[in-house]
C-alpha cells in the first residue's frame, strides 16, 4: 500500500497566534492611551531681561536632594502644605532651582506637591 503525502501547510497553529496576539494589543492599548505630563518648552529668553515683576515661589532642589524654599529647608513630608501656604503671596506660579547632581525622582516629588497644592504653572531651571 502506497501513503499519500501530505503537501498543503496546515495553518491552524499560525491563525491561533495572531488571535492570542490581536487580543494581546485589544488589552494593551487602553493602557498606553494615558495622557501623560504635558510639557511646555519655553523659547529662548535673554539673560538681562527683567524678571522682577513676576512674582514665582523659587523652590531649590539641593545636589543631596534637600528642598529649599528662601534659604530655609523645608521637610519633605510638609512640601505640599508649605507651598499651598505661600502659594498666596505668589500667584504667577513656581520656579524650580534644581542642582545638576539632584535626583529625578525628587523632583517629580516636587512637582507633584506643587501640582496637588493648586500650582497651575512650573518652571524648572537648572542651577
């Protein structure tokens, strides 16, 4: 007796695949629709300009990750109610003074007290 060999490509585990996969991306894209932090980049501004009249809360973010706020430290655990407190004597917003060797993660943690305490406008600067 003579077998017949077999000579089409069974597509069945192919087609399993790309389901698992279409309802992989079905459930991931929801997720990678979260707005994020939305950033505005100045332009450039000129060194000798004025800034006088603009009344900023500046807030330092020390190079051993120490909060400053007019030279005083301030703890970090009562971030948010101190710049809610000042935050009334400087309503143009908040200007973050943040050393090179400071870390990210403090001053995300900055920005996040701020953002919680009603600040509606930050600014980061680099000292």
């Amino acid at each position: 007796m003579k077998r017949q060999t077999f000579n089409d490509i069974n597509i069945t585990p192919l087609t399993d695949i790309f389901l698992v996969l279409l309802i992989l991306m079905m459930v991931i894209a929801p997720i990678l629709d979260q707005q994020g932090l939305s950033l505005a980049v100045p332009e450039f501004v000129e060194q000798n300009q004025d800034n006088k009249d603009a009344k900023l809360l500046t807030v330092q973010v020390t190079s051993d990750n120490r909060y400053l706020i007019n030279d005083e430290q301030v703890d970090e655990f009562n971030l948010s109610e101190i710049i809610k407190s000042k935050m009334e004597a400087y309503p143009d917003g908040l200007l973050i003074q943040a050393s090179g060797e400071s870390s990210h993660q403090n001053v995300v943690k900055l920005m996040d007290n701020a953002r919680s305490a009603g600040v509606k406008s930050i600014s980061i600067v680099e000292l």
